[in-house]
C-alpha cells in the first residue's frame, strides 16, 4: 500500500541547553491521520545508525528531546521522523535534520558550486566516519580517573565508546599532499604525517572523524575551519593526520555495497579529452548531474 503522508517544515529548534523542540507538519490531504503513527529516531550522523527515542505516538506535532549530553562542544544531534503505517506496517522516513541555519539562496547556490566543484574537478572519493561522542562506554574506560585504562582497544577503537565509530558517509575531498620526513625522539624514529583537506558542506565533520581513501590511507581529522553564509555552512577546510599503519583505527572496517573496481574514484571528465561527439558519447558518465540527488542531502 506505501505511506502516502507527506511531512513537511521538519525543524529542530531550541534556545535551552536542556531540551530540543522537533516539530513538523502535515502536507494537505484527505487521508485519515490516525491511520498512522509517529517515531523520532537519533544519531551522530546524517548516515546513521539511529536510536529510536519514542514509543509509536499518533496525531501529535512536537517532540521534546531533554535526554541531551551537552559535555562535547563538536557533538551535533541527527533526527529522523518515522511514519508507519498502521495496516500494513510500512514505513517512510523523514529527514535527517539538525540545529542549524536554513540556508539562503546565494549559500544554496554556494553549495551547488562547491559540490560541482569536489566532485567533477578537484576532489575524489573518500569515505568519513563520524567518532562517537555518547552511548555504551567501553569495558577499557575508568569510570573513576574518567579516561581509558588502555590503547589498542578492538572494541571501542580508543574512542572510549562501543564500536567507536558511526556509519561511513561517501563523499569527495581534495586532500593536499604531504611532506615527508623523520623525527627522532627518546623512543625511537617516527614519521609524522600532516596536511589539510577539504569539502564541502556536507558531512560535517568535527576533530576525531576518520576519513578513508580507496587506497586504504587512513586520516584523523585534528582541526576543521567553515566558511559559512549567514550562518550557513558553505565549505569546510581540515587539517589532518595520517593514522600509522600499526594503529588501532585501521581495524575499523569500512563495507560498502559495491566492489572498488566498479567505483570510479576520481572525477572521470579528467581522465578524457573529448574533442568529438563520438568522444562525448564513449563519456563513462554522460547524465552526471542526474547523480545529485542520490549523493547528496534534498536541500529544503
């Protein structure tokens, strides 16, 4: 049958430290609304995975989010709106939205641009994973000294949370390349690997995200700078750090739906010269930006 109720204006807002108030609306319909129930779903990241928060509710418009950990200055809440459907159990899902400025049209246009630019030109394709801020603590955390008792932890990936990580987001960086160099320390010879990054605005990314590459070189995000439009995030410059090979976070796994072989991983346009038709039409990718939507998030 499919959930044919439309939500619409689906907004977090909040002036208190203690609470966030989600509401939404109902688009125009002749559809008895009782028909369905309601589900408020939480997470760190626009990918998931989401807690569900509420039991199924019906007929209300607002929702009330005061189990909030504030103690993490970079944490950001994700919420998606559930609507299921009473008779024959199917569901739709709304969202992810967050506490942030509605873009304006030239951030909009800004956005578009910044997308066109990572995807088709400067960037490739790289895979973050958000670092986990609440939930489980891991069996290594010292509830008294209030820190890990130990490294190299298979549980938590030293994030001092279960599984440490959140759900990969596919995207495209531009990652500068990086000197090379030896320190020698009182322990030994190191190889510190630093350089910047950067994309645009969407995911966002905090201090402690993992970005991977497709030739499995592993970065820790250390500091990240937004260029905003009123208020509205527009791109995103990082610096980052490159996880030794013996580290723990390269026993994150990273599963994705489909073999590497069958991904192009950098803009395909650079890796042609069309200068016939016939050029045009061998194009790995003639219709490119029919592929927005489904890489990018609908911008309201």
């Amino acid at each position: 049958m499919g959930v044919f109720l439309d939500i619409e204006d689906l907004l977090v807002r909040s002036l208190d430290l203690d609470f966030h108030e989600l509401t939404w609306k109902v688009g125009n319909t002749s559809i008895d609304v009782l028909d369905y129930s309601f589900e408020v779903l939480r997470s760190e990241s626009p990918s998931g995975p989401f807690d569900v928060l509420t039991v199924p509710f019906e007929d209300r418009y607002v929702f009330i989010d005061n189990v909030l950990q504030v103690a993490h200055r970079w944490r950001k809440y994700y919420y998606l709106l559930r609507v299921t459907q009473k008779a024959s159990g199917e569901t739709k899902d709304f969202g992810p939205v967050a506490k942030e400025p509605d873009p304006d049209i030239i951030a909009r246009e800004l956005r578009r641009h910044m997308n066109l630019l990572f995807r088709e030109f400067a960037g490739r394709r790289n895979w973050i994973l958000a670092a986990r801020t609440f939930g489980a603590r891991c069996e290594c955390w010292n509830p008294v000294l209030q820190k890990r008792s130990r490294s190299g932890c298979f549980l938590c990936f030293d994030t001092g949370f279960v599984r440490g990580y959140l759900s990969p987001i596919e995207t495209w960086v531009q990652i500068d390349p990086s000197a090379k160099g030896d320190q020698h320390t009182n322990v030994g010879k190191i190889q510190p690997v630093n350089t910047t990054a950067r994309l645009g605005y969407y995911p966002q990314v905090k201090p402690g995200d993992l970005i991977i590459e497709p030739e499995n070189r592993r970065w820790k995000v250390v500091t990240v700078s937004q260029t905003e439009q009123s208020r509205a995030l527009v791109h995103q410059e990082i610096q980052i750090h490159e996880v030794p090979l013996r580290d723990i976070e390269f026993r994150v796994p990273l599963n994705l739906d489909i073999a590497l072989k069958d991904l192009w991983l950098s803009p395909s346009r650079n890796f042609s010269n069309p200068q016939s038709l016939e050029a045009f039409e061998n194009e790995e990718i003639p219709n490119i930006a029919a592929l927005y939507p489904t890489t990018y998030p609908r911008q309201r």
